[in-house]
C-alpha cells in the first residue's frame, strides 16, 4: 500500500489525496472504455484498491451503473492511524516522550474522512493529462501556499528519523527497536521491517587484526569533517587544533577484555564533544605500539602536509597535545614507568628508592627538553623509539601532566587515606573522621544543580569519582576540615588547595603562574615534612612541573582528560554484549554518524521553568510573569536553595525570584548579604579567591537584568553562617 506522508501539512495532503482519486478514476476509464469522462452524480464509488477491507469501516464495488446511489466517503482508517500510534507508543512507557511532538502533529493534522464528492466537485468537468501531471507533482499555482507547505515539510521531520533519534539517544537495543516497527507496520506506517535498515547499520567493517588484537581505524579527516559539518557556520578559523587521547578501558569484570581507543578533539570547535578515530579490541594492550599506531601517525603525517578540505575550504590541522594518564605516557612516549629511577618526564633527576617505592625528592633538578629527548641525552629514560617521533610533535612539552589523574586520583586521594590509614603520626581519629564526614553529607541537600555527584562520607572514599575529588579540593575539602583537622595539615592541605584554584581559574591563571609555582613546591616540601619523604612519590614530585603546562596551554582545564573520561563511558555502554565487542561499537558509531540532525533544528529550548505566583514581584514588575528556574547557557538560576547564591553588582546575594517582562527580558530579585568577610587568611586571603564568609541579609529587595549576574557561587552552611565559593566548573 502507498501510504499518505504523515509529517506534511494538510493543505499538501488534500491535494495528495485529490490527486489519488483522480489516478484512480482514470484507472477505471482505461478498464471500461463506455464510461464518459464526466462522471454523472449518481455514479457510484468507491475506496481506492489499495485499502485493506480489513482497516476499512465500509468497501463498495465499483461499477459503471449510474442507477447506483451509495455512501461515498473514504474510511476513518488515516484518521484514526494517528491514534492508534499514539495509544501504541504510550503504553511503551516514558522513554517515547520524544516522539510525541510528530505523532500528535500526525493525529490532529489528518482528517477522519475525505468525501468524495467534494473532491470531485473541486476538480474540473473534463479530465486534463497535463493537469493531472502537475496535481501529481504537488504542482500549486499558489507561491505562498507553496512556501507555507515547504516550511511544513521541514519543521514536522519524518517519522523515521525521529525513531532512529530516539533509538540511539536511548540506546535502545535493535530487537526492541525491530519490534516497534513492526507494530507501527500493523498501522500502515512508512517504516521499514528491520532496525538495522532504519539505523543503516553498517555492513561488514574492515576490522584489522594487529598487535594481539582487533583494530578498526575511523579517521581523523571523516572524524573532523563530521564535526566541521555540524558547527562550519560558527567557526571562524582555517586552524585547527588537535588534541588526542590514548587509555585503556576495561569492559567486564570476569574478562580481561579491553579496549584502547584513540580519541580526538578539536579545540577551536564550540562545546565540542571527542570522537572516536580509532579502536583496538584485545585482552592485553597492544603487544606493538608501532603497529598500533600505524594507521594513526600515516594519516596524521598527510594532514600536518596537507590539511583537511571541508566544503571548498582548506582547514590547517595541528596536533596540540596527548592527553593520556602517567602509564599511557610511558607506553606511548617509549621511557620507563613512573615507578623507574628515572621514572619523571620533565626533570632529569635519579630516583631514591625508599620503604618499598619510588621518591623524588629533589625539586630543582635539570628539565628536559623535546631536543634532548628526541637525542636520548638520558638513555637510562627511554625503552626504544617511539612512533610519535615522525610527527610535528614535542614529545615533552606537547605531553601535559594532566591534572585529573595527577591531582585528583592521586594526590588528593593519598591525603584522604593518610588520614583514615596511614601511620599512627598523620591518622585521625574516628570521631574526627566522622565529623568530617557528618559535614560533607550536610552539604548534599544545598549542592549545585550543575554538580551531577553530590558529596559523600569519607568512609566511601574509594568509590569516589575524580569529579568528587575535586570538588572536595576546591568546595567542600575547606569547609569540612576547618577546625577538625591539626592546623599544620589543614593549611598544608589549603595551600594545594589555593594552587588549584589559581591553575583552573581562566580570569586569575595567567596572572598568578609564579605564585601557584611557589606554593606547589611549598606544598610538596610541607608533603614531606608532615607526612614523610617516603610519601614524595612521582605524583606529589610532578606537582613543581605542573605549572610549565599552564604557561603553554591555559588555564589547566584545557589539557584536562575529564571529557576523555565522560566519553569512555559513553563508550563502554555501546558494548551490549561480550561477543565482538568492537563490531559492536563500529555500528553504533555509523548509526550515531548516519542520523539526520532532526531534534536541533527549529528547536526553541525553554529557559523559563517552573510558572509560580508565590513572589516576591515589586509593584513596577506587575505585568511580569514569574519562575522559579532559568536554564541560561553560562548559569542556572533558581529561587530554591544550592542555585540562587550569586555575585551581583558586586554583592553577595540570593535570588529571589526570576521575571520574564512582556518584551522578552529576564529580570532578578535578590536580596544581598550585609555581613560578608574571608574565610580563611592562609596562605592568602581568601577573598582575593571570591570565598567569603556571609550572614545577615539586608532584608530590601532589589531587581538587575539577568546580565548583571556575574559569578556563581557554591554556598555551604558553617555554624550558623554560610561559606560561599566561586564555582569554576559546570560538572
């Protein structure tokens, strides 16, 4: 059966259907030859063939007696097709929500019948072919009936895509998505049979075996010109930056099974998201990085040549840094572990092996450079030659310590178990420990929306992400500790704390590079005095270097692997099952590849929620409408507790409630703090950080444009006070 297009406005589809009965009629003049071409009014009629009489209300037989009055309207089965998809869907539960915007679209814009006699009515006396042709075509003499139907056309998007759209944002697996489709097939809908066909899975990929295991390479030009395609119109630079990472990812706790993906990003690119530009599948890593990173470094060798053409527009790709954890290093740089005496990337010194681990306790030994390590000046560092070596890349300066794995992971999660585990010296008490942790669970309730990982008790620390490391590093770690912990800790742990925050902050990083330097050496010098030498291993030593990495690249967040990361899970959950693991993730990644761009365009996002008419609303706002949410692109603002602490007209202040004027614009009631004073004055004064202590509020209301909100704040309860921190990150 033909099927009448369900995403089409319907001033196309009456002409659709005009056209269908006038092919029809025609039909039946060519079989009875006798029939005039002017049908009398009582002819008799009927549905066209192609109606099943089983989705028909009534089916008349068509015959060329005139003496024959019947009913002659077509059947409510287009009608209630709209209907009878919207029950199906909803009874598949809440993850179809996607989906209802284009059923309901279908359900109110096809009508329950269409008459056939005033169709005939409308058409002329004597059939035309000519006529007909142009009815066939969607031909309209009406330029403005045209162009309203074309803006239908593309704002009620076809059914199929959406499918396809809700099936991989919800990874929905393709027996269940097979089995939609054939339901929606007992409706007479335009999908195919198969998932497979809707996804356009791809067929048989060139999977290669090497080095122990599976690789498959995607690309690095059809990877960027992927992402050119979705944001060439917000760019505005033929250069383009290339940043890698390379680690492992295990796949199932009952099998050695992993994976090693290479991963890009493009830092000119806006939100910018990495891709895949290639995988390799094995139960070891690979055997030979040579072989490994073949396809790689040969197609990475032609673009530092020739660049990558995108749209009759030539795009200079250079390679900006690899991302990659302290053992990802190591293996793809060619030199020994971070447990080696000659173990550190930036500084030439030998290591001192103490109470069963590697030290570095000297801070001011010779650096490295990319020249004398592409010479092997220290051969003692190196294990062979390294891939990389072929291209326009400084295998020292161009390997950034990256600060999740270095900070985070390591150094902050060392501090936490010296306390809870290690020697007698630096343990706290359990009363401590608790009380730290009684704290940190208080702060749950008040955190931002922004933070998906509310805090936790330190009994849980081993379970804790790098996202909760750092957030007790630069949040809650201040406020928790203040006062329970020795002093001599406390400020040893706030001068890293300070450090962080000067290398993570865009508006203070450049300014303050030498004074971060100063207190990260004084921070691993107090490391050794509090908690032992034995404790300067290669994580607390590369602290003194991390700061070279801000000099060349920012602000530490720019060199970070935390969206490597959040990709690797996305990554891993691609993976349904243990067999094949990676043809598995080459279809997923070509159904994600092959989707049209449907949900984004014409899309108006809300960023007004939550309708209320509690106040407070001043009396020159009256026509205003009032919310309790704004979803903004740099905050989100609420009126509730954890979102409504920010900096405004250089106040601390609370929001009180959000205003949308009739004109459009977005207003703020807040009430500020009176009493606002430093938190901490070691080893600076914390107000020069924006962390202050607030209390007392002013009681008077006043209003500012939503522009006039300038810097977020996490605030957390202390005593009955409140500490505000300016938040630096949206994760």
């Amino acid at each position: 059966m033909e099927n009448i297009s369900v995403c089409t406005s319907g001033r196309t589809k009456r002409r659709r259907v005009k056209a269908r009965v006038a092919e029809h009629i025609r039909d039946i003049f060519s079989v009875v030859p006798d029939v005039p071409h002017q049908l009398p009014h009582d002819a008799a009629c009927s549905v066209p063939s192609w109606q099943n009489s089983n989705d028909v209300d009534h089916v008349t037989v068509v015959t060329p007696r005139s003496d024959v009055q019947e009913d002659c309207s077509l059947p409510d089965a287009v009608g209630d097709m709209g209907d009878a998809l919207t029950d199906v869907v909803d009874d598949m539960g809440d993850t179809l929500t996607d989906m209802g915007d284009a059923e309901g679209d279908m359900g109110d814009t096809l009508p329950d019948a269409v008459n056939l006699d005033e169709v005939l009515s409308d058409a002329p006396g004597d059939f035309d072919e000519q006529e007909f042709d142009r009815w066939q075509d969607g031909y309209d003499s009406d330029d403005s009936d045209q162009q309203d139907s074309d803006t239908d056309t593309r704002r009620d998007y076809n059914l199929r895509e959406r499918i396809a759209q809700w099936a991989c944002t919800y990874r929905i697996s393709l027996t269940a998505v097979s089995a939609l489709l054939k339901i929606l097939l007992l409706y007479h809908l335009d999908v195919p049979a198969d998932s497979r066909t809707l996804l356009s899975t791809p067929k048989y990929p060139e999977v290669k075996t090497l080095a122990g295991g599976s690789y498959f390479h995607f690309g690095i030009c059809k990877m960027i010109s992927s992402k050119l395609k979705m944001a060439a119109m917000g760019l505005n630079t033929a250069l383009l930056t290339l940043h890698v990472n390379i680690d492992g990812l295990p796949l199932f706790k009952s099998s050695n099974m992993a994976l090693w993906p290479i991963l890009g990003l493009v830092k000119e690119l806006p939100d910018s998201d990495p891709f895949l530009i290639g995988v390799y599948s094995g139960k070891a890593k690979p055997n030979s990085l040579d072989e490994f990173l073949h396809d790689f470094v040969e197609e990475m060798m032609k673009i530092e040549n020739e660049g990558i053409w995108y749209n009759e527009r030539q795009y200079t790709v250079t390679l900006g840094a690899f991302i990659c954890d302290a053992p990802a290093r190591a293996f793809l740089k060619c030199i020994k572990g971070h447990t080696g005496y000659a173990g550190c990337e930036r500084c030439t010194q030998h290591g001192v092996y103490l109470q069963n681990r590697m030290t570095f306790p000297n801070l001011e030994a010779q650096p490295r450079t990319d020249v004398s390590f592409s010479e092997k000046s220290d051969e003692d560092h190196h294990t062979g030659d390294s891939p990389l070596l072929r291209l326009k890349l400084g295998l020292v300066s161009q390997f950034p310590l990256d600060y999740m794995h270095l900070v985070c992971l390591g150094i902050v999660r060392r501090l936490i178990l010296l306390w809870m585990q290690g020697p007698l010296t630096t343990r706290l008490p359990s009363n401590v420990l608790n009380a730290v942790s009684t704290r940190l669970l208080s702060f749950q309730r008040i955190f931002p929306r922004e933070f998906s990982r509310r805090p936790r008790s330190l009994s849980e620390v081993k379970q804790w992400k790098a996202t909760e490391m750092r957030h007790f590093l630069l949040y809650t770690g201040p406020v928790a500790l203040y006062g329970l912990i020795p002093s001599n800790m406390y400020h040893s742990f706030m001068i890293l704390s300070v450090a962080m925050t000067f290398l993570l902050n865009p508006d203070l990083c450049s300014q303050n590079l030498d004074y971060a330097e100063q207190l990260l050496k004084s921070f691993v010098k107090s490391m050794q005095r509090i908690y032992g030498a034995f404790n300067i291993v290669y994580n607390v030593h590369s602290l003194v270097h991390l700061v070279d990495d801000a000099r060349q690249f920012g602000h530490l967040d720019n060199v970070s692997a935390f969206p490597y990361e959040n990709y690797l899970g996305k990554l891993k959950k691609m993976v349904r099952r243990p067999l094949n693991p990676l043809s598995q993730i080459i279809c997923r990644v070509g159904e994600k590849q092959n989707l049209p761009d449907v949900l984004t365009d014409d899309t108006v996002p809300t960023l007004h929620k939550k309708t209320h008419f509690a106040g407070p609303l001043p009396n020159r706002y009256r026509q205003c409408k009032q919310f309790g949410q704004y979803h903004g692109k740099k905050f989100f603002i609420s009126n509730a507790e954890g979102d409504d602490c920010f900096e405004v007209n250089g106040m601390v202040a609370l929001v009180r409630n959000i205003l949308l004027s009739p004109d459009g614009d977005t207003f703020i009631v807040y009430d500020h703090f009176e009493q606002v004073c430093p938190f901490y004055e070691y080893p600076l004064d914390s107000s020069y950080v924006k962390t202050f202590r607030v209390s007392k509020l002013s009681g008077h209301l006043g209003v500012v444009e939503l522009s006039r909100l300038s810097i977020k704040y996490v605030r957390l309860p202390y005593k009955e006070e409140s500490v505000v921190i300016a938040q630096l990150h949206s994760q």
